[in-house]
C-alpha cells in the first residue's frame, strides 16, 4: 500500500490579517468537490470548513491544511470529509457537524479506504488514523448555537442529503453562511434549504449556467421506464449512490410503483438504517420506514440470485466502480430484455461514465461491452442556477463568494446574473488568499 502525504508546503499565510476576513481554499474553490476552506480573522481566530478528497481515477486531494483546532464537516460524502483522518491524527482537530453525518463518517472512511487498497491509489491516512477521528466529534443539532472562541455558530438544515448542514457564522464584524452542498427543494429524504440573512455568503455553484429539468416529468419518464422494462419481462438494473440516492429512489418506488419487486443491495442499506435512528434529520421518517419495509433487502448469496429475477435491483456502487451492482451487471448483461438506469453524474473514468460514452464497463479488470438499453435520469440534489441565484437575493448578502464549480462552464454564467443583481462576487482559487475588509 502506498500512502500519499499531501507534503506540499502550504500555502497558508503565517500571521493572520491585519483587518477584516481571510478566507483561503485548500481544494473546491475553482473544482467541483475536493473541497477544504480555511477562513481566520484579524485575532488569529480560524475554522477549517470540510477537508475532502475528489474519488476521481486517480483521486485530487487538498492542499495541506495548517494546524486548526477545530473544523466543520458539513455533510458526509468523501469529497467533503474524506481528508479528515489525516487533519485528526496530525493536528488533532476537533470535527463539528451533525448526529448523522458524524455516525455515517466511519462507514463512509473505512469503504474509502478498501476502495484505496483495491484500486492501489494513494491515500494520505491509514486505519487507524479512522479511529482517531470517530474520536474526534463533537455533535450539535440543528439550530443549535456553539462557540469557536469569540466566534458564535450554527448549523442549519442544506437539504442535499439527510444531515447536510449549513454553517452560519457570526465574528466581531461579519455574519457568514457558508452553504457547504445545499438544495433549496424537498426530496423525498429531506427538507429543502432556507435562506439567512448574512454579509457573506459562501454558496455551493456545481450547477451555475444549468436549471434542473422538471422533477416531476423525470420521475415519470424514471417510472415509465421501469415499466416498460418489466413489461418485456426485463429486470431494471438501478446503481444509485449509497448515501441518499438509494434511499431518495426506493421512497419514490415505493410511491409510484408500489406492486413492482423492488430489492435492494449495497451500503445504501446500512446508511438507511443510521438515517432511521435520526428521524429529526429526515422529510418524513414514516414515509422512509414504510418504504424500506416494503422493499426486499438483500442479505446473502440466495437473496442476490432471487433478486435477479425482480422487477428493479437497486445497488452501489452508483457509478458502477465495483459493488454489488458490478455482480448484478454481469449477470443481467446477457439478457437484451434488462435494463440500466443511472440515477446519477458520472464522473469522468467512472464505470458508468465508460458505459455510457463507449458501451463498455469494467467487470472484475476485464473490459466488458454492455448490450442493454441504458438511460440516465437526474435527481440532482444540488441547487440549480436559478435557486443559486433567488438564495443569495433572499441571504441578502453584499458578498458572495461562488465555490466548488466548473470555473469554464458553471461559474460564468452564475457570476454574471449574481454581479447583476447587486452582489459583490469573488471567484476563489486553490492556494490563494483573499481578505474581505
């Protein structure tokens, strides 16, 4: 195994700013995801916000980020927290966020992990550096306010997935929001989003210039599908990713096409039970339990031969990297009647990303051609460009500071209409410092 060290000398200025708000991006200020900020004022007072790595092929991690005492992790995807075992065991920060995110992390790490064993990628932390930063958790509900010496702070619900936070802050001279990955429209899963009144918003632009199609009419294209499927006597294959989507869909199935024989397999199942024990995180924790009773879930080798005979196999991985969905592929490809249905981005050397561009997805390190009906459907749980924009109005912030965006395509068009409605905007880069008096 061969371990990555960020080792680069960070960037990070020495003393803190003479006046006003240093904010400082380690990773996710001109990317989507990576993401790690530093802000500090003229005290020396600073918070890291997220510490995550990019699961592309090969993985992007962060800069190296100076000594903090404390960090907030805003919600539990890799791309967000997958960095902070190395940030526990070396500088022995202390991790804010939410009951959820905070009981998913050690599932979320230890599968990173493997994933890193299995794919021979560097990683910057080992095992047992998982185990210090289980450690190193301090809880807070939503609503709830603590202190980070001087500086007063909040998190507030960001939608995205359940216990998604927003961190509100509140210095000597300034109100700060950052979004961390936010939606401000329910999902079956969670509440939506809501606006706070702040000088400077720090929001999420993964979807600046793009608005989502109508949830609605894709959720009836998503079901039809399924239908039509079924019908051909076919089984609907459906990667969706553990840590919300799977979820998100099994409640819509259960909805939509309650006679349908649903099972499901994958991590998605053990996220789903933490997600039950913390019913304030969720939309409606009735609707959640009614629809993973109905559902069968797989638990051995029987119940994945049975479930090769079902209407729909929802499974991780959602990009088709490995898991049991790979098992289910393989086994499904052979039958022109079967179906794939990608709920999901898939990111760049993804399987699903192969399938869909060549036809093609590994199976077991053999490229294998794929000769089924595949469609993708976007259930995005990420603001789109036009609720980016209302939000900030609505924060009535002087400044807004767009991160974890494409700078060529999303950032542009998001920065235009923000600049137009009256916001000062700032476009961040990794590795530079910016202060706001």
């Amino acid at each position: 195994m061969v371990f990555y060290s960020p080792g680069r000398t960070t960037t990070y200025p020495d003393t803190p700013p003479t006046n006003g708000l240093r904010y400082h991006y380690l990773g996710g200020g001109n990317e989507v995801g990576n993401v790690g900020c530093v802000f500090e004022d003229n005290k020396g007072e600073k918070m890291l916000l997220d510490y995550g790595l990019a699961p592309t092929d090969p993985p992007k991690y962060p800069n190296e980020s100076p000594p903090v005492k404390n960090a907030v992790i805003t919600h539990s995807h890799i791309d967000h927290l997958g960095m902070a075992p190395w940030l526990c065991a070396n500088h022995r920060t202390t991790l804010h966020g939410t009951q959820l995110t905070a009981e998913i992390s050690r599932m979320m790490w230890n599968d990173c992990y493997k994933v890193s064993r299995i794919e021979g990628y560097p990683l910057a932390w080992d095992k047992r550096d998982i185990d210090v930063a289980v450690s190193s958790w301090k809880t807070h509900k939503f609503g709830e306010t603590w202190t980070n010496e001087s500086w007063k702070c909040k998190l507030t619900k960001a939608g995205h997935i359940p216990g998604a936070a927003m961190l509100n802050v509140e210095t000597d001279t300034h109100k700060l929001l950052f979004t961390g990955d936010f939606d401000t429209r329910d999902s079956p899963l969670t509440s939506g989003a809501k606006p706070e009144k702040c000088d400077i918003l720090f929001v999420e632009g993964t979807y600046g210039g793009r608005d989502h199609p109508n949830k609605q009419e894709t959720i009836e294209k998503f079901v039809n599908k399924i239908v039509e499927i079924s019908d051909r006597g076919g089984t609907a294959l459906i990667p969706a990713f553990a840590n919300g989507r799977t979820q998100d869909i099994v409640m819509m199935l259960h909805k939509y096409l309650p006679e349908m024989d649903v099972h499901v397999d994958g991590m998605g199942k053990h996220v789903a039970r933490l997600q039950l024990e913390n019913p304030d995180a969720l939309r409606n924790p009735e609707e959640l339990t009614e629809a993973w009773k109905w559902c069968r879930r797989v638990s051995s080798k029987s119940d994945k031969k049975k479930a090769l005979d079902a209407d729909c196999i929802v499974s991780t991985s959602g990009m088709m990297d490995g898991g049991p969905s790979i098992w289910y592929l393989n086994r499904l490809r052979t039958d022109p009647r079967n179906g794939i249905l990608l709920t999901g981005y898939q990111a760049k050397g993804s399987g699903g990303r192969m399938l869909l561009d060549e036809g093609h997805v590994p199976i077991w390190d053999k490229r294998t051609p794929i000769d089924l009906e595949v469609n993708q459907f976007s259930f995005s749980t990420h603001a789109g460009h036009s609720e980016i924009v209302k939000f900030a109005q609505d924060c009535e912030a002087e400044t807004v500071v767009v991160y974890h965006t494409d700078p060529n395509h999303a950032r542009p068009p998001l920065v235009e209409e923000l600049e137009s409605n009256g916001h000062t905007v700032h476009t961040p880069l990794n590795g530079e410092s910016t202060i706001i008096d």
